[in-house]
C-alpha cells in the first residue's frame, strides 16, 4: 500500500507541476494582452493596474520576464511622453518669448489659439506622465515580492546583467534578493567582482546590505569598491559597509573620506558615523586620530559597530543659503517668482538683533540670493532656475562659480518680477536634466549634487490649479533613485505647503527652513 501510494504520489506531483506551470503561461499571456497599449488600442494606467492584478498569486521565472519585460516597455513610453512635452514646453517658451514675467501676456490670435491648444496638450502629457510613473511604480513593487527559485535565479544571473534595464528596476530586483530567504546569499555575493554594469554592481550591494550583519562574507568585495571608478558605487558600498556593521571598513571609509568631496563626501562621513557611533562630520583628521587610539579595540570585536547616528554635521567654509550650508561641488538653486512673491513681509536688517525692514518676499529672497551665490568657492559650479507658470533658466550648462560668471547671474538675479503660478514640479523637472536625470545618463555623476527649492505656496500646474504633491513626490523618486541629488527647501511667509516641503526635503537627504 504504502509503495503503491508513492508511486502514485511521484506521478501526481510532476503533473501538479505541470499543470501549475501552464497556468501560469495562461495567466502571462492574459496579463500581456491586458496590460499592452498602443495607439490603436490604448489603455489607460488604472486599466494596465488592473491587468498586474492578474500576477498577484503567481511566481515564476515566466512571470519574472513578463514583468521585467512590462517594466521595460513603461519606462520607453515615459521617455516618449517625457520628449513629447519638452518639445511642447519649448514651443510654448518660444511663443511668450520676452513676456515671461509678464501678468496678462498679450499675443496675436494665431499665435493665441496656438498658446491655448499647447496649454491643454501639456496638461494632457503631464497627467499621462503621473499615470505612467505610478504604474512603473506598480510593476517594480510587484517585481519585489517575486520569491520563487526560479524567479530569483533568472533576476539575479540574468536580469541584472542586462545593461539595457533601467536602474529602478535593478534596484527592485534587488529588493527581491535582499529580502528572501530561499535565495543563497553566495550567490550574490560571487556575482560582484564579476559584475562590470554598474547598475548590476549597485543592485547587488543593495541586496547584500539588505541581509545586514548576516552578509559579512561580502565585506571584501565592498571594501574593494571603495575604489571604484563610479562614484555612486563607492558610495553605496560605504553605506552597506555601515549596514553589515564591519570594522574592515573603517580605515579605508576614512581614507575614501579624505578623498571625496561636496555631498558624496557628507554620505561617506554620515556611513562613518552610522557605522561607528562616533561623530567627527567630515573631519579627517578627527576620524584618524580617534582610529589610532581607538582601532585595535574596534577591530577586535570590543565596541558595538552598526548602531550610530549621522550628525548632520556641516564644516564648510562655503558659505550659507538661506542657514542651510552651501557645501555641494555643484549646486542648483530654485526660486519661486510667482504672483504671490509680490506679497510684503518683514525681514531682519543684517548685522542687527532688532532692526526689522519691510520688503516684498521675492525682493528678500533676490537679495538672499544674490549674497549667497557671492560665497561661493572658484571651484565649485552653480545654475539658477526661476519659476512661474513655467520654468527658466540662467544657463543651458552648469556655470563655474568665477567672479564674471557669479556678477552675471547676478545681475541676472535682480531683474526677475513676480508672475504666474508655482509650477515646482516642473521646475524640480529642468533641474534633474542638469543632473542627467538620475542614473540613465553618464551626466548624472558629475553634474550636480545640490538643488536648493524655494517657494512661498503650494505646488500649482501651469494654469494655476493645484497641483499633486504625492505625484511630484513620485516623479522625484524616479528622478533621483540613489539619493545622490541633495534637495533643500526654503519655504518663505506661512501659506506655503510645509509637510510637503519637509517629505520633499526629507526623502532626498535634504534640509527644510521656513522664513
């Protein structure tokens, strides 16, 4: 009985097997026909939600190429969206060219007619973007949960060797490896000095750190990427080091400290800190001489690692904007020169504790402006963006902060008027294509690191309605997926959305005044 049971039992198992795996072929080929759009059969982002709700239950490596594949295809038609509207934008700029601040623009009627049919199809770009953003949103979130063998297998070995895939999905992929535990975590760890994409390289320290202290067979391979030649893997690899709490990690993060320089070198000091418990900031000389006296003890296992706290700890000699310091090598600043900048406020004479003077608010943030960017080293670089309905800005390329350049903008600087809405979204938007919008372009390791955001109200679309501060908060995260952009907020008189201002500031490594 008991041999006619397993015979039984070795028959109906493979069939099981089978049965499930043509299910889950049915299901990938429902969700492709479902979620697919295109000019003749267009689908809108709640019905493509709708379609993913059919991979819920399932997990495979079927469904993880489905996915991947799903992911791939919405971050093309964000791209094409993303084309689509700056060619819009520019049209429109064109169009007003030369009454930008202007409060009424006058234009004859065909170009009228043409402004007003430009209006409504960034309005319709703009909402297909946050659709789009949203559902990428979706599919990664559901790439992440995927933990079956075969699943992980594919993700990990070959996935992540596609240097076609976006780094958001690879960071997703990594959620998954970091996270279950039916995956050999050597696995991952063999993957990286053999990996040469660095997004491939990132994911997989992702995933190492997420296992934390469990991961220490990694730690030479992260100690080795100290060294790398991207700047975003020498960072990521000092922030697992501080996760995996390994005191291997300590002499060459202070050696890679003294190194770096702007915000990567305020990251490097801020794994030192979370790694150590110690608080030094960006002191070199501080960290070494607590290590010489302190080392033998902490490589010895005689000191709790892991456990510490960044101190926010700013030495900069490069001035202030505003009370937050200027210590980017390349910074962006952002200021809001809507209607309501027109409004009065008081604002304290310099150098006094009473003295109280009566300005406008865009005149006070001119003026903050124009003395900030006058602190500014020779080695570091600068742009300015302005923003209304629209954004504009100073200069198409990053400026090197020289005394012709910094007199110019400047100059530049004071004749800006109040006008229009509070487009921040898009203004946040000009900024990131400085940057090369995250980790898709070679430009974003260079470019810049700092962007200060100013503004006095709420976010607005360009005809003035409110705009979504969730939405903007997304369209951030796909921007900036590693946190290697710094974003500082200044919110100016007390009708300004600050929980939105704070989260923004927060999420992106940032800090928030309110004046």
């Amino acid at each position: 009985m008991k041999i006619a049971t397993l015979l039984f039992l070795s028959v109906l198992l493979p069939l099981t097997e089978l049965v499930h795996a043509q299910d889950d072929r049915q299901l990938t080929k429902q969700f492709q026909r479902e979620f697919s759009s295109s000019p003749r059969r267009p689908r809108t982002p709640e019905e493509r939600q709708r379609a993913l709700a059919l991979l819920a239950e399932v997990d495979s490596a079927e469904v993880a190429k489905v996915l991947v594949e799903a992911a791939g295809g919405v971050g093309e038609e964000i791209a094409a969206v993303e084309a689509r509207r700056a060619g819009i934008q520019a049209e429109i700029a064109e169009l007003i060219e030369g009454q930008e601040s202007a409060k009424r623009r006058v234009l004859p009627a065909p170009k009228l007619e043409r402004y007003n049919e430009l209006r409504a199809l960034d309005d319709q770009s703009r909402n297909e973007l946050d659709g789009l953003r949203e559902l990428l949103g979706a599919v990664r979130d559901r790439i992440a949960t995927l933990r079956s063998p075969g699943a992980l297998a594919w993700l990990v070995d070959d996935a992540l060797a596609d240097r076609r895939l976006d780094l958001s999905v690879k960071l997703a992929i990594a959620r998954a490896a970091g996270t279950a535990e039916g995956l050999d975590l050597a696995d991952v760890i063999a993957g990286l000095p053999r990996a040469r994409d660095p997004g491939q390289v990132l994911a997989l320290i992702d995933a190492v750190a997420l296992r934390g202290p469990a991961a220490r067979e990694a730690v030479p391979q992260l100690v080795a990427r100290l060294k790398d030649a991207d700047g975003r893997i020498r960072e990521r690899a000092a922030q697992a080091l501080a996760k995996l709490a390994a005191p291997e990690g300590i002499a060459p993060m202070i050696d890679l400290l003294e190194r770096e320089r702007g915000t990567a070198q305020k990251r490097i000091a801020a794994a030192l800190e979370i790694l150590t418990g110690q608080q030094f900031g960006t002191q070199v000389g501080s960290w070494r001489a607590w290590f010489a006296a302190e080392g033998a003890a902490v490589l010895a296992g005689d000191r709790p690692l892991g456990q510490g706290r960044p101190s926010q700890r700013s030495d900069t000699e490069r001035g202030y904007y505003f009370d937050i310091p200027q210590d980017g090598k390349s910074m962006v600043y952002i200021i809001d020169a809507s209607g309501s900048m027109a409004k009065e406020i008081e604002m304290q004479v310099p150098g006094t504790s009473t003295g109280i003077r009566l300005t406008t608010r865009l005149a006070a943030c001119k003026e903050e402006l124009i003395r900030a960017l006058g602190t500014l080293p020779r080695d570091t670089y600068f742009n300015v963006i302005w923003y209304s309905d629209l954004p504009y800005i100073y200069d198409a390329r990053m400026q090197r902060a020289d005394e012709k350049t910094i007199a110019a903008a400047q100059e530049w600087v004071r004749k800006l008027s109040p006008a229009g809405s509070t487009n921040i979204h898009d203004a946040l938007q000009m900024a990131f294509t400085l940057t090369g919008q995250g980790a898709k372009d070679k430009n974003y390791e260079l470019a810049v690191d700092m962007i200060f955001l100013l503004t006095d109200g709420s976010p607005t679309k360009p005809d003035g309605s409110l705009d979504s501060t969730d939405k903007i908060l997304v369209a951030v995260r796909e921007w900036n997926p590693l946190k290697r952009v710094t974003i500082h907020t200044i919110g100016i008189g007390g009708e300004l959305n600050a929980p939105f201002l704070e989260q923004l500031a927060r999420e992106n490594g940032g800090e928030f005044r309110q004046k």
